[in-house]
C-alpha cells in the first residue's frame, strides 16, 4: 500500500505543476481581452447621444470653390542679374571732354575746314603690251606702276564742295622701268567731301621723265621695253577720311583710264588704258598749332593778375 502510494505521488505533481502553468499563461490573455472589449471600435461610432449633439451638414457654412492652381516659372537667367537694378553705361560721345587748356575734343565729326594740306602715297597701275621672249619660248606681259609721293592742297567751300590740287613725283617699279624710270603726276580734282566719306572727278598728266624706246633691262635674255609717252589720265576717287588723335587720315581709290601715246616694236598706237589708282596718308589742317596756341593764352591767363 505504502509502495503504490509512492507511485502516484510523482504523477500527481506533474500534473498539478502543468495545471498551474496554464494557469499562468491564461491570465494575461484574459485581461488584455477585457482591455480591447472596453475600447471603443471606430466602425461602432459615436453613442446615441453624442451624436444628437453634432451639428447638422446644412448648418455649416458654404466652403468656397476650389480653385486649380496655375504655377509659372520665370524664364531662367543668370544669377547675377537677379534682383540687380539696370546699369546703362554712358556712350563715349555723352562723357564730358574737357576742353578748358584748348584741346579739341577727338570724337566729334565736323565738316573740313576750309585749308587743308594733304601729304600722301600715291600709286597707280596701267597694263601694257606683251612680247614673246625667245630664250624662254614664253609671253611676257609689261606693266607700269609708279609709286609717287603725293603733296596736295585742298581747299573746301559751299559746306560741302572740294577743290584738290597735287603734285606726285616718284619711280616705277614694274617691269617697264628702264624704259620710263621717273615719272611726276600733277593732278586736279573736284568734288563733294563730307565729314567721312568723299568723291570727286580728276584729271592727271603723267609725265614721264628720263624715258626713250627701245629700251632693255641688263640681262641677257632681256625683251625691248614698251615706251609711253604723253599721258592723259581721268578718273573718279572715293575717299574716305577719319579723323584719329587729331590727325584726317584718308585713303582713296581711284578708276579710270589713261590715254597715252605707246611704241614697243613694230607697235605704236595711242587709245585709252585701264588706270588703277590707291592713295593712303593724311590731313594737316593747323589743328596742333591751334591747339598749342590755345593752351598759351589760357596760361598767360592764369598767370596775369
């Protein structure tokens, strides 16, 4: 009897120990139900009376009407010109010169004054006649441009009217120099000249100096040189002048055609040739000395008492 009792006690407390561990493990599963059964669901809504005490949809005031927003950008732009006010700067011609000690004012643009002198280089070209060299069994072509030193006076009236005189002397330095090495060039012209821009109708005789036919360079195969002689030359000039650290620089180019009287071999004939001619130099008008005499007397001023 004592020996079956002891059997049952080991059974009987395994199972008392897991009827206490269920136990256990029931409790806290049972509150938190009866926490979630006291919280209210949001599907149940409010209670009977709180919801009598909500005001009615028709009560609440009438909400405006939407409106879709319209978003523009600015057009993109650098940075630094953000929020900057506009900064225009002065043209040269609006800047204040100061002309107190005589000086003339270089960015101006007036009409020429009346006497002017004009100092230049002249050249102009003329083609001539061809031979046939036999030593090199090829045509050769002759040509004759001088280039002269050009000294001129030029007198302006009527605002706009130009009357030129010059006188041009120089060498030739194409193929026809032995035949007519020195040449002088006086010439006439008038016109209209403005304050930039000018043309005129001239006339030149193109002296030949120190010049004969059948003349050779000295060289072996050299061929006879073409001879010209008594030279008419018209032409129209555009002109253009500007004036630089008072200074009138000019340049010109003139077109015409050149009546001379011509001999080269069994050839002698006298009719009218093309005439390219290019002026490039400059005005002196008294406008340094003026100014100089100007700075004196403003000086002879300040010191007087």
């Amino acid at each position: 009897m004592s020996r079956g009792r002891s059997l049952l006690d080991p059974a009987s407390s395994a199972l008392a120990s897991l009827a206490l561990a269920c136990t256990l493990a029931l409790l806290p599963r049972s509150a938190d139900a009866a926490q979630l059964e006291d919280t209210p669901r949001p599907s149940e809504g409010p209670e009977p009376a709180e919801r009598d005490a909500l005001p009615e949809l028709a009560d609440l005031p009438a909400l405006p009407e939407l409106v879709e927003p319209r978003l523009s950008a600015p057009p993109a732009m650098p940075a630094m010109f953000v929020g900057l006010p506009p900064i225009a700067a002065k043209r040269s011609r609006d800047r204040n010169f100061d002309t107190s000690m005589g000086e003339v004012d270089p960015r101006g643009r007036e009409l020429p004054r009346t006497h002017r002198f004009r100092l230049t280089l002249h050249a102009h070209y003329v083609r001539l006649t061809r031979a046939f060299n036999d030593n090199t069994q090829e045509f050769e072509r002759f040509h004759y441009a001088p280039m002269h030193l050009d000294l001129g006076y030029q007198a302006q009236f009527l605002k706009y009217v130009m009357v030129r005189l010059a006188l041009g002397i120089g060498g030739n330095v194409a193929n026809t120099r032995n035949a007519q090495p020195v040449s002088l060039f006086p010439q006439a012209y008038v016109g209209v000249q403005g304050k930039v821009v000018g043309a005129a109708f001239g006339y030149g005789f193109d002296w030949t100096l120190a010049s004969g036919p059948r003349r050779l360079a000295p060289l072996s195969t050299a061929l006879e040189q073409p001879w010209i002689s008594r030279n008419h030359v018209v032409m129209g000039e555009f002109s253009v002048t500007s004036r630089i650290d008072r200074t009138a620089l000019t340049f010109a180019l003139a077109v015409g055609g050149m009546q001379s009287q011509l001999i080269h071999y069994a050839e002698n004939n006298k009719r009218f040739r093309f005439y390219l001619g290019l002026h490039a130099g400059a005005f002196f008008d008294g406008t340094k000395r003026r100014e100089k005499r100007a700075r004196k007397r403003v000086e002879a001023e300040g010191r007087a008492p």
